[in-house]
C-alpha cells in the first residue's frame, strides 16, 4: 500500500487554460463591450420611449458593468462574472417584464 503523500500529482500542462491576468484582461474588455452595448440600448429604448423605467433598468445595468471592470482589475474576476451574467440577464427580464 501507497503511504497517503506519495500519490503523484498531474503536472499541468504548459498551455492549459488562461493566467490570471489574461483571465482579467478578457472579463474587462468583455464588460466593456457589454457596458457600450447597454448604452445603445439605452438610447435606442429611450428614442422609442421615455422613461424612468427605461433609464433606471439600463442605468442599472451600465453601473453593474462599471462594478463588473472593477472587480476584474481588483482580481475577483469569477464573481464578477457570475455578477455579469447574472445582472444583465435581470436587466433584460426587466426590460421584456416591466417596459411595455
């Protein structure tokens, strides 16, 4: 029998998956694009109708992208992207739910 500290460990593999900064470098060009794109939304839904509503769903959605960039720069980049997915698909419930 195997003492328990002489199980061999798998050596990763150079390659295999993202280094932590690609992993923030890739969260915040994605919430920035995502950030752009609400704010066209914005004002395309506000074009077609004004609202409080309208600004309050999509002014919403444009701090949680903000919120999202700066909790990738700070390292937290699983939360904020489980807060990106999670938030905007809110936003858009709301949208399809609430505004007419």
């Amino acid at each position: 029998m195997d003492a328990p500290g002489n199980e061999e460990q798998p050596e990763p593999e150079s390659g295999e998956g993202l280094t932590p900064r690609q992993a923030r470098k890739i969260r915040i060009v994605l919430a920035s694009v995502l950030m752009a794109a609400m704010a066209v939304v914005l004002v395309v839904r506000l074009a077609s109708r004004t609202s409080v509503l309208v600004v309050g769903v999509y002014g919403a959605a444009l701090v949680l992208c903000g919120v999202v960039i700066e909790l990738s720069r700070n390292g937290r980049t699983r939360l904020g992207t489980w807060l990106l997915g999670m938030g905007l698909a809110a936003a858009l419930a709301a949208d399809w739910l609430l505004l007419p």
